[in-house]
C-alpha cells in the first residue's frame, strides 16, 4: 500500500518542482525518510503559501553516506538543473549548497537521500 508524505519547500524549490524542471529532492536519510518508498507519493508544500501544494510520486531513489556521494551518482544521470540548481553548478558547489540547510554532522549520523520524483 503506497503513502503519501508531506515535505515543505522554499518558494523557489517548490516553483521548480511545480514547473517539472525539479525531479529531485534530496534530504538527510532520517528515520521520517526512511518510510518513503519507491511508489510512494509525496505531497510538497510551498513554504510562503501553506496552501499551494503539489503531489509528486518516487520512482527511484539514490542513498548514500553523503551529500558528494549521493550528488556523484545523481549528476551521472541528471543535470543539476534537475536538482533546483542552474547547470552552472559543480559537484562541490551542489554540496557546499546543502550544507546551508543541513548540518555535517546530521549529515554523518543520518546520510542521505534523493528521490527521483514523477508527476502523479
């Protein structure tokens, strides 16, 4: 039985997701990550208006240790432009990134995830 997940969103992230340009949200694998499974949906929320929100379902997902190993095996897939950034971006800036949302050492304890998402 598939589920559907809630996970909130900066206006710009949110944007991108909506216009499909974003397929992948990438997150510390948590144990509230740990439940989301290939077919599962999740429902994003626009972080400046609660009430804008778009589903989304997993159809893949990439786990590793850390932000540069899990961006590693993405970007031999995608462009970072299917991660919210501009195809500007290197590998290290795409880190350097989410470390101004995340903390290395959650980063450490938890490892992480990105989920390769589709239209619902």
């Amino acid at each position: 039985m598939t589920k559907t997940h809630v996970m909130h969103l900066s206006d710009d992230m949110f944007d991108a997701i909506k216009a499909e340009t974003k397929i992948i949200e990438t997150r510390l694998f948590d144990e509230k990550r740990q439940r989301i499974a290939i077919g599962d949906s999740i429902e994003f929320v626009k972080e400046s208006d609660k009430s804008q929100r778009v589903k989304r379902r997993v159809v893949d997902r990439v786990i590793g240790k850390s932000f540069e190993e899990v961006f590693g095996i993405i970007l031999l897939r995608f462009t970072p432009e299917q991660l919210g950034f501009s195809n500007e971006f290197s590998l290290k800036s795409l880190v350097d990134a989410m470390y101004r949302y995340y903390d290395r050492d959650k980063e450490l304890q938890h490892g992480v995830i990105s989920f390769i998402i589709d239209v619902v």
